[in-house]
C-alpha cells in the first residue's frame, strides 16, 4: 500500500466549497497529503476534515476565473507550504440554458473558470514541477469531455477541453517527471445536477442506462484521486479515468 501512501506530499485543490473538491480534499489527507483548498467561498469544512485527519491544511479564498490573480494563489500556496507535490483542477460552473439561448455571459463565464483557469494554473504549477522533476496534475473532466449533453453547450466544450490539455501537457511534461491524467466524473449527487436530479422523468432515463444502477456520490471520486496523486500512477501520463458506473461502457 506504499504505492498510494501521500505522506509528506502537499496537495492543492481547487473547488473546495463542497461537493467532489472537498471530498477530494479529504481522500487525499486520509491518505497522507497535506492539502491547501482554494475556492471562491469557504473551504472550512475541507479543512477541519483534513486537519481531522492529523495533516496540515489551509485554505485561500480567490476567484479563479479572474486569471490576473492566480499567480498569487499559487504563490501563497508555496508560501504556506514550501512545495506543491499535486495540482487538482476541480473548480468549474455550469449554465443551463438552450444553445440558441446560451448568452454570452454564460459562455465566457463558464469557459473562464471551466478551461482558461485550468491552462493557466497548470502552466504555473507545471514549471514549478518541471524543475523540481516530479509532480502530479489530475484534471476534473467529465462525461461531457466525450459527449455533447443537453442545454450545456458552455460547458461541453469547457470540458472537452479540459480532456485535450491534460493530454496536451502530458505529452510534453511526462519526460521531466510530471504525471498529468484527468477524472471524469459520471452523474454525480451534487450541486451541479440539482436540476436534473428535480426533473424526475430526466433522472430515471439517466439512472437506467448506469449499470450501477445509482448516481455516484463525491466519496466515489476519492479512490481515483488518490491513485493519480501517488506514485502508484508514475507511468500513467495523459489519461482520463471514468468514475461512471460503467456509463461510459453502455
């Protein structure tokens, strides 16, 4: 179990408010990480379960679609700590709305967070990486990184993106020692698809086709994060792991 063990690694995780962030946040301190939670509101559950946990933890509070301050977080998150050991690209929105609706606002807000924040805080943290020769990337994709959805245009394409760059930066970042994969979440209890878990015709349909037979739930997400976190991934480059229930294998 070595393999998985996170001691003396460091952590930073984005998304942390709730739902899959904070609950990667805490599989990653059960398995030995220190974490610094980043979100735009308040991580202090993430962190009281981490600390609870008997590791360090922290939080910085930033809006991660604003890309002129994102330096600053990864600054201060190496100023708390010394070191990032593992980047977790998890905060992201969604919109609702049909394409021929979708304003502008809604695209660009989505895009910013969902896919330029990812760009750039991996371009950060990568070189921090690349000359320290090792480090860790995971990339919250989703189902929508392979198909088109309903009424999300925004953020399909935010997430398809999001699959392209983590095979992008593997490709040049896994000859100096960087491992970067992503996890694609299938239908997920969060705040996310509070929407479609109220249309009770849209969630049956959904929940029929998971072999499963059930939505996961954020703690489903832990397992992957930390096998992509820990050495037990070190020849894993520019994959991405389906946590679906075998959505994707219907």
């Amino acid at each position: 179990m070595n393999l998985f063990n996170l001691e003396g690694k460091t952590a930073l995780v984005t998304g942390t408010s709730g739902g899959l962030g904070q609950a990667i946040a805490t599989g990653l301190a059960e398995a030995g990480a220190n974490v610094v939670c980043v979100a735009r509101g308040s991580s202090e559950a993430a962190v009281e379960k981490a600390k609870a946990s008997g590791r360090k933890a922290a939080a910085i509070k930033a809006d991660l679609s604003d890309a002129s301050g994102l330096q600053a977080v990864f600054d201060e998150a190496l100023r708390l700590t010394g070191s990032i050991d593992v980047l977790v690209n998890n905060a992201g929105t969604i919109r609702r709305t049909p394409a021929k609706d979708h304003s502008e606002k809604d695209w660009f807000d989505v895009i910013d967070l969902n896919l330029n924040s990812v760009f750039l805080l991996s371009q950060i943290a990568g070189r921090h990486m690349i000359a320290r020769g090792s480090g860790k990337i995971i990339n919250i994709c989703s189902m929508l990184s392979y198909q088109g959805g309903i009424n999300v245009p925004g953020y399909t394409a935010s997430k398809h993106g999001v699959a392209g760059l983590t095979k992008a930066f593997a490709n040049e970042w896994a000859a100096s020692g960087v491992q970067v994969n992503g996890i694609a979440p299938g239908y997920m209890v969060t705040d996310n698809t509070a929407q479609i878990l109220a249309d009770e015709k849209r969630k049956a349909s959904i929940t029929e086709r998971i072999p499963a037979g059930r939505w996961g739930t954020p703690e489903d997400i832990q397992g992957a994060a930390i096998f992509l976190a820990s050495s037990a991934s070190d020849y894993v480059n520019g994959h991405v792991l389906c946590v679906d229930g075998g959505w994707m294998a219907r």
